[in-house]
C-alpha cells in the first residue's frame, strides 16, 4: 500500500467522488430496504437489543457498492491493492450469509483471519507495521491480529444506531486530513473518500433514536467497515505514524477490549450478544435513548482526530491526550448509568 500515495495537497478532487458515494447509497439503502427486508435480513427485538420491532439489516450492502462504485467511476487510475478487494470480498460473502441465516463464530471467525492475511502477507517487505521493533514474522502475525481484531470489534460496537457508521466517518476523516498533512500522502484516499460519503449517505437512514431506525448496517456493514479502516490505519503504521493509526479508532479500541476482557474475567460466553459495552449502558440509563450517546462519541472523536494530526510531530504528547480523553468519555459514559 505505502508506494502508492495520494499527492498532498490534490484531495479537493475527492469531494466529486466522496458526493457520489453519499447521493448513491443515500438513495441506493433507501430503494434496498424492502428487498432486505425479503432476504430475511431482519433483526429482531430480544432481550440482548436495544432497539424496538423488527427492522430490515443489511444496510452496509448498498453502502460498500456505493463506496466502490464511486471509486471505481471517478479514479479508475486509484489502483487499489487487489489483496484488499479480495480481502473485502471475503468479509462481505460471510458477513451477508450471517445477516441472513446466522453462522457460528467458528465459521465466521477464520475467513476474517483469511481476509486480514490475504492483505498483511502482500505487503512489501520493507512496509513493516511495528516499523521494526519486532522481527518481520511477528510484525506481520501481529498486524494480522490487529486487524482481524478491527473487523470484530467494529462488530461488537455496532450495537445502537449510528454509532459504527459515525465512528466510520470520523476515521476514514481523519485518515483524509492526515494524508493531507504528510509528505507523500496516503494510498487509499479516494476509497476513503468514498467510504465516508457512503458512510453520510447510510447515516440518513440510521442515525435515528429507538424504534425509528429505516435499517440497520448489519454485518454486511460493520465486518468490512472494520476491515477497510484497520486497512487505513494499516497504511499510516507503515509510512511510520502509528501513533495516529492508534488515536483515530481509539475510542472503539478501547470499550471493545475493556468489554471483552471484563467479560472473561466474569466467565462469560464472549461470542454471544450482551448488552455490557459502555455504550450500550449509558444508552440503556439515558432511557435507550441513543443519539445522545452517539453525539458524545462523535464529540470525543472530534478530539481525537485533532490528537491524531498532532500525533504526526509529537506522538508523545498526543498519544497522552488521546488517552485522557477516551478515559474521560468512558467516565462520562459510566456516570449516565450511575445517575440513572
């Protein structure tokens, strides 16, 4: 990915392809919907929801054909690594047979092993994630770890509307503004461009309190989001701003993995749905009210993109900062359950 970088200063020439995506799969998810609706992509009101009824899933269909359309039509020259497409692929055909006819973890989890090794195995060899602080076997074992992590845990925090679809557009943001400010840019801009309209467009439909949701992203969305933004910060890792490359998801990272861990520690079946993420229970405590919990996310992530672009000349202090302010939104978030 790092030989083929954006030049800095053209990402102007993004806005006609990142309008594309949002207009295609604003209207693209909306003309869908009944159509997932009769796949049996649905996803019904249990005691491990937080929404209300029975709602269409599989909105992240007409987002991701949206994203590459886009790309496809404005920057056929954008060459986009075949590794990644054929990574994506795989993610999306098991994530659409999950929103259809569920499968278990076993089945689900080492295509998404696959799909992070098909991308991590072709980098270059000098494109080393860990920028060579462990050996090469392990960097790239690593990196295939993190990123299969990325694609689950956008998975596990994509439990109330909007959420993965605004941390999606936060990410794919910054990593724009990020290649903007970098000598030699970034590899995956007009995607990323793209992803982020698309991303808008979606939103439309889904950025709605309880029970007034049109469709739901489903794992068809959230799997290949997590995919395609691990494989942006995959790309910062290798030019050498992996401080970046860990701020701009930093949010995420952290209620997922504090998550996962509390609920080994108690015992646990960890693949099965809960409702134990920070913010599922600052929405449960607001009365399941979701769009509060999503603003303050997104005002977090406001920050963080902020930390993220000084964390390009002063990792140290921005990393500090990123921190503090995802320990002040995890607080934050635990106080709304506590006054509750």
């Amino acid at each position: 990915m790092p030989d083929r970088g954006q030049s800095k200063g053209s990402f102007l020439h993004l806005l006609p392809v990142a309008l594309l995506a949002f207009a295609a799969a604003a209207i693209g998810t909306r003309a869908m919907i009944p159509w997932l609706a009769s796949r049996g992509a649905l996803a019904h009101e249990n005691e491990r929801t937080l929404h209300e009824g029975i709602v269409p899933k599989g909105g992240g269909l007409p987002l991701l054909i949206a994203a590459l359309g886009a790309t496809a039509l404005l920057f056929p020259a954008a060459e986009i690594p075949s590794a990644l497409l054929t990574g994506l692929m795989l993610v999306m055909a098991v994530s659409w047979l999950d929103d259809t006819a569920p499968l278990p973890a076993r089945i689900r989890f080492p295509v998404h092993v696959a799909a992070a090794a098909v991308l991590i195995l072709t980098l270059p060899r000098e494109a080393l994630v860990f920028q060579g602080l462990v050996p090469v076997w392990a960097d790239r074992a690593l990196a295939i770890l993190a990123l299969t992590w990325m694609m689950n845990l956008f998975n596990f925090m994509d439990g109330i509307n909007g959420i993965a679809g605004a941390e999606a557009v936060a990410i794919a943001a910054g990593y724009l503004l990020i290649g903007a400010a970098v000598p030699g840019g970034v590899s995956l801009a007009p995607l990323s461009a793209a992803l982020l309209g698309a991303t808008a467009g979606f939103l439309i439909w889904n950025l709605r309190e309880r029970g007034k949701a049109s469709v739901f992203m489903g794992d068809i969305g959230s799997v290949p989001l997590g995919y395609l933004t691990g494989a942006m910060m995959i790309d910062l890792a290798v030019r050498g701003y992996w401080v970046p490359a860990l701020i701009l998801p930093a949010y995420f990272l952290a209620d997922a993995t504090l998550t996962l861990l509390g609920r080994l520690a108690r015992g646990e079946k960890v693949w099965q749905a809960h409702k134990s993420h920070f913010y599922q229970r600052a929405a449960e405590a607001l009365g399941n009210r979701h769009l509060p919990v999503v603003w303050r996310i997104s005002t977090a992530n406001v920050t963080l993109l902020a930390c993220a672009l000084w964390g390009v000349s002063f990792p140290l202090p921005a990393l500090i900062a990123a921190t503090v302010t995802v320990l002040l939104l995890l607080i934050l978030l635990s106080l709304a359950r506590a006054n509750s």
